[in-house]
C-alpha cells in the first residue's frame, strides 16, 4: 500500500480528485464542522500513522481556513503521521512582502512562520514573489514553488489567434515575459500609478505592436481587479480589441468578475488553484508533478 495520504480541507475535492489520480495515493477522509462558538472540529477517520500526509488547502479567504490547516497538521503529527506537507495551490499573504507605512506587519513572513512551525514542507503555485524571490527566504520548511507559465503560454497559443501578451503594472512583468518568451510571442507591460487599493490610473504607453493583435492579459492574481479593469479601458480607448484576460489565481474579490464583463473584457480565464466558474486550465499535472518527491 502507498504510505502517502492526500487529505483535503472542505472545497478542495475536485483537485483532491485530480491529484490523487496523478499521485496515486489514497484520499484520506477529515471531518470538520463549526461549534456554535465557532470553534473548529476537526477528526481523522482516516487513520494517518506511520504515513505521509499531505493536507490540501487553497488559501483564498485565508482567515476562515487557517485554523482547520493548522489542526489538520497538528492531528496528524500527533496521530503517528511520518511527515506532513501542505499543498496550497493559492498561497495567501505573500503580496503585503514589506512595510510601506510605519507600524505595518508584514503578512507574508509572519505567515510564512506559521506554516513552517506546523509543516515539513509546502507546495504552493506561482506565490506573489516581488521583493521576495525564492519562498525559502521566508520559509524554515521545505517549499517548492510550481510555475505554470508554460501551461498558459500553451492555452494561449492553441486558443487566441495572433496574439500579444501584455501585463497590467511592473509586477506582472515576470509573468507575461516567461509567457512570451515560452510561446515566442511579443509582449509588452503596462505602468500604473496606484491611488488606493480600488483606484489606480494607467499610464501612457507604446502600443504600437499590439495593432491588429488579439490583447491577452496576463497577471497572477485577479482580486478586485482594478488593474486590470483600468487596462482593459484603457486599451479599448485607444483602439485595441477588446482584450482576454488569464489570471492563475482568480479570487474575484467583492464583484470584480461583473465589474471585469461590465467593462468589457471578451474572455476571463483562469487555472483551477481557485475554484470558480472561469476555471478553464488545469494546472493539478505540474503539482502533482512538484509535490511527489516531496510526500
């Protein structure tokens, strides 16, 4: 019998599914329900002793999930598991990776520490890394991050006809440029002035290539999407396609998926580290391929 054993937290089914086929390991079963306090319950019915366990948890809306991932942990650890990972195909807090005001905390490292007190290792797709370049500059555990850019620059290339990648601020330049470079396409990223967190404004550029190209944008996180709002607007306005818009992690914070179709977007794609109705490339094949040598 394999030793290793994939446990998924409640939403987490369809990629448990997915990875436990690719895997080959057994599905272990966890029950977990709310005290009318609001306490977390949490029970193994499936008995983790003598194995490795890996805890399967996408981390959007964190702060109602992070409870239950660090019981899951603990139980195994002192339910007799051999080694216990988690599988977090979206990585919460990794954005907040310095203080820009005085007295501000920095999510990411404190988050960071806390998963590695209760974790031997992490596997998480494409983390939000700026400031911070590689997940071992935060994390004391192991941590692999899985890049999918060229499962995007393959979508991208079978179903967009002609074309051109472009980034919505700096940040995503590293994203649309491994994209571009995969798929031998042009690419270019745009500036933004950011106002507050829902107000930013684009500014100026060269959009001469993109003349008579199909727009993609490109970033790895759709939250309220304002960026990408303010871009789609700003590319319509001065004469481009009304452009597709790809994201790996589509979390569609308060009503920015109405608000993206409002303002025009053709097409909202995304990977399925987040469940959503946009989800329309798997990425489980790259993480099950990261996380094998790791169970």
């Amino acid at each position: 019998m394999n030793r290793s054993l994939l446990c998924a937290l409640p939403g987490n089914e369809e990629m448990a599914a997915l990875l436990s086929e690719r895997l080959g390991c057994e599905r272990g079963v966890i029950q977990i329900r709310r005290f009318p306090d609001g306490e977390t319950y949490l029970r193994y019915d499936t008995p983790p002793v003598g194995r490795s366990v890996a805890v399967l948890c996408t981390l959007d809306r964190p702060d109602e999930k992070v409870m239950s991932v660090i019981l899951a942990a603990s139980a195994a650890r002192k339910l007799g598991a051999v080694r216990v990972g988690l599988v977090a195909p979206y990585l919460a807090y990794m954005r907040q990776d310095a203080s820009f005001k005085p007295g501000e905390a920095v999510s990411a490292y404190s988050f960071a520490q806390l998963l590695s007190a209760h974790f031997d290792w992490i596997a998480t797709v494409e983390p939000h890394l700026h400031r911070i370049h590689t997940l071992c500059e935060i994390f004391s555990c192991a941590s692999e991050s899985i890049s999918v850019m060229p499962i995007l620059a393959d979508w991208i290339c079978r179903e967009v006809r002609s074309p051109v990648v472009i980034g919505p601020d700096s940040e995503s330049r590293q994203w649309v440029g491994a994209i571009a470079k995969a798929a031998g396409l042009p690419f270019l990223t745009l500036s933004k002035v950011r106002q507050g967190d829902r107000q930013v404004q684009i500014q100026e550029a060269d959009l001469s290539q993109c003349r008579g190209r199909q727009p993609v944008l490109v970033d790895d996180i759709i939250s309220t999407a304002t960026t990408m709002i303010e871009s789609i607007t700003y590319l319509k306005a001065n004469g481009l396609a009304a452009p597709l818009c790809l994201g790996v992690h589509g979390l569609f914070a308060e009503e920015a998926y109405t608000r993206l179709l409002e303002v025009g977007a053709r097409q909202i794609v995304t990977t399925n580290t987040v469940r959503h109705p946009t989800n329309g490339i798997d990425v489980s094949g790259s993480i099950a391929k990261a996380v094998q040598p790791l169970l």
